[in-house]
C-alpha cells in the first residue's frame, strides 16, 4: 500500500466512522499505526480531520434536515435523537466533548445541528474530543506494540 494510499483510506475512514455510516476508523489506524511504516503525528491529523469533518457533516444533517426526521429513511433513530437531544438540551453544547463516542456522539452531532450551535463553538468542542481520542489511542497503540516489541 503506498502512502498516500493509506493516508486516503484512513482519511476516508474516519470521515465515515463520524456520519451515520456503521465504519469504525480505529481498527484502521491501529493497524497502521502498528505496521510502524507511517508517520504517527501524521496519522492522528488525517484521522481527526476526517473525522471532524464527518461530524460537520451530521451537524448540516440536523441544521437542514430536521425537517425530515420522521421518515423512514432519515438516518439517525428517533430513540437516538430523543436520547441525545435530552442530553445536549441538561448539559448543553459541552456534550459534544462526548463526540468521539460510539453511537451516541453521531447523535450529539446532528442534535447540535437541529438546535442550531454555532459552527464555531461545535467545531472547536468536536475536534478537542476527537483529536484527543486519537492521541490516546495513538498513544496506548505505540506503547503497546514497543512494549511487545513489535
């Protein structure tokens, strides 16, 4: 796989695992990460910005699209919505320092869209949580595989 190669795939990846769409983009970044062939700091920036941008993408989701959410092929569930939107309307915008997380974080992307956060403020909560995730991951992953020394 050339470089660049790996960098799209993680790219794209990662701005799907942050939509509706059922990827995961750790598993990828793991195994790239384990391969020691690419840049760590390199991999981490690819993957948040995919990711942030993915999530951009759910908030003009719910910004536009609300409208929508009861038919049948909106793609977030009205249990996820009700869920997320209970969440986000106790405690605000800082949910979305809960982003990064499976299932709920899609949801707590468009439910910022519906409610209309402003693109500055969900943008700089989403890419501390979703850069910060990378890193740990990033972090727990180097460390692991030196103290296997792989």
């Amino acid at each position: 796989m050339t470089e660049l190669a790996a960098y799209l795939g993680l790219f794209a990846v990662a701005f799907g695992a942050a939509t509706i769409l059922p990827f995961q983009s750790e598993p990828l970044l793991v195994g790239l990460l384990a391969s020691g062939r690419f840049s760590v700091a390199w991999l981490v920036i690819v993957a948040s910005i995919g990711n942030v941008l993915g999530a951009v993408c759910n908030w003009v989701l719910g910004r536009f699209l609300d409208r929508f959410h009861d038919k049948a092929w909106f793609p977030v569930k009205e249990a996820s919505l009700n869920r997320a939107s209970t969440w986000y309307h106790r405690y605000g915008r800082w949910s979305l320092l809960l982003s990064w997380m499976p299932l709920f974080g899609d949801a707590f992307t468009v439910i910022a869209g519906v409610l209309r956060e402003p693109l500055w403020s969900f943008l700089l909560l989403v890419t501390v949580a979703k850069v910060i995730r990378y890193v740990v991951l990033a972090a727990a992953t180097v460390g692991a595989t030196a103290a296997l020394g792989f």
